[in-house]
C-alpha cells in the first residue's frame, strides 16, 4: 500500500497561512458589503470585525514560525 505523503512543518503553516488569509479576504469583503448597505447590525458588525483580527493575529503568528530570528 501507498502511503500518503508526509508534510514537513513549514508546508502545514504555509497551507495555514493561505487558508487564512482567504478567510481573512472574505471577512474584509463582507464587512464592507454590510457597511456600504449602511443598515448593518452593529453586534454582527463587530463580531466580524472580532474575528478578523483573530485571523491576523494567528496570521502574524504563523509569519513569526516561519521567518527565522536573525540577531544583527
């Protein structure tokens, strides 16, 4: 039988990292769809906003992971 193959670490993040960021893209497309209607309900509103920085935040994280320290 075939194995499937095996993922290092820095390919999982980086098919992480590009799932979030097309979240990401979606939430900030959203939020201005409800903004530009003008008649948004504030609490949905801000729970999108709330989540999209929850997927920055894991996205700065994932960079962090991924871009190695360099002590000049």
């Amino acid at each position: 039988m075939t194995e499937p193959p095996i993922l290092d670490r820095k390919e999982i993040l980086l098919m992480e990292k590009e799932q979030l960021e097309a979240e990401h893209r979606d939430l900030d497309q959203a939020i201005a769809a409800l903004d530009a209607e003008g008649r948004a309900d504030p609490l949905a509103l801000r729970r999108l906003k709330k989540r999209k920085l929850g997927l920055k935040d894991r996205l700065a994280r994932i960079e962090d992971e991924l871009t190695p320290d360099i002590i000049a």
